[in-house]
C-alpha cells in the first residue's frame, strides 16, 4: 500500500509527490507556452512564457492543490497529489496536434492531477466542505497578494504593456491577479466533481459568498 502522508495530522511531500507536482507544473507551462507562442516559438520567447506562467499560473496550481491537502491531513485523512497522465497528454495534445494538422490553435483545458483524499473514518459535509473550499480560498488570497504588489511596483493592476521597465513586471502581477481569480471562479461551479458543487451542498451562503468574490472580481479586471 502507497504511503500517503496525512497520517495523524503530518503534512509531508516526499520526493514521489513532488515528481508529480513538478511535472503537472511543467505541463501546464510547456501547455500555456505552445497555445500562445505557437509551436515554433523562439528560444527567447519560449523562456519568457515558461517563466511567467510557472509564476503566476503554477503557482496558483500549486498552493490551490497544497491548501486542499493541508486542511485534509488537518482532519485525519491521508493525502497525496496525483499526476493524471491521460489529462497531461490531452492537455498538450490539444495545444500541439491542432497547430501541426490544421494550423489552428483549439481551445485548451488543463486537468494535469488532483489531490487524492481517503478517510477510513469517512468525511462528513464539514469537512468535506472545508476541505474543498481551501483551494479556492487560496486562489483569492494569492489574487489579492499580486494585487496589492501591482498597487505597490506598478501603480495598479492594469494590463499595460508598454515599452517601459515595468512592462515585464506589470504582466507578470496583472496576470497573477487575473489567472487567480479565473482558477477561483471556475473551481467554486456548482458542478460535480469541482469543489463548489461540495462547497454548496455543506454551506451554500459561504459558497454564495466566495464565488460573488470571484466573479465580481474578474469582472472588474476584464477577464
């Protein structure tokens, strides 16, 4: 049997959990890059969209799937993130096969793993809703920490890409916020398997609360 760790409430990631962390992150990024680049993207512009999207997406990613498996093991259960390997290949699939075949960019879905929760004791909706609603909850305060950086380094959270020295860094916070508030907004659905649908069916005045949050916050941003 897998040692998933969660074990009398230790939160640990051993060198296996990792592996499947770091390559759902690099996924996403080779993903993200291919969709927007292209699939001939220069060297240059290649390591320009892998850097911001492991910054601002993958780490997104990264602590919303943390913060479900913190509150789990917080509760007794066992936790481990697993990398899904059909969702990997459809991920780059769907952002590579389309350029190379009928020089199209399809729309993309990302769906690299997912946090695996098992409870001998079983989860009550409690739980199960706290569990749940962490990931999101993570996606707002990071959205709120790119939000307050952009206020602090860029004058505001507003897409401007002109040619200036914080160009770079105005994209990087703009769409910390944005990507955010997006990964927010589209995990709190109220649709089976996403963590709304749980979320609502232990407290729907909180699932209410969060998902106004996040609607109306990528509204304001232009998302």
């Amino acid at each position: 049997m897998e040692n998933y760790s969660g074990a009398q409430g230790r939160f640990f990631i051993d060198w296996e959990e990792w592996t499947h962390i770091l390559t759902s992150i690099l996924a996403i990024c080779l993903t993200l890059t291919f969709q927007n680049g292209g699939i001939n993207v220069e060297a240059g512009p290649f390591v320009f969209f892998m850097i911001i999207f492991a910054i601002t997406v993958g780490s997104g990613f990264l602590l919303h799937e943390l913060a479900h498996k913190y509150v789990a093991v917080r509760f007794g259960c066992r936790a481990r993130y697993e990398v899904w390997l059909a969702g990997l290949v459809l991920m780059l699939g769907l952002a590579i096969i389309p350029q190379i075949v009928w020089g199209i960019r399809l729309p993309i879905f990302l769906a690299p793993g997912a946090v695996m929760i098992y409870s001998a004791r079983g989860i009550n909706p409690r739980a199960n809703g706290l569990i749940s609603v962490a990931g999101p909850v993570m996606n707002l305060l990071l959205a709120g920490v790119f939000f307050v950086l952009a206020t602090i380094f860029v004058g505001g959270p507003i897409l401007d890409m002109a040619d200036s020295p914080n160009a770079a860094l105005n994209l990087v916070l703009v769409m910390g916020v944005q990507v955010n508030l997006v990964l927010a907004m589209f995990n709190l659905l109220p649709i089976f398997p996403l963590d709304g649908f749980k979320v609502m069916l232990w407290d729907w005045r909180i699932w209410l609360m969060l998902f106004a949050v996040a609607f109306f916050g990528t509204s304001l941003m232009g998302v």
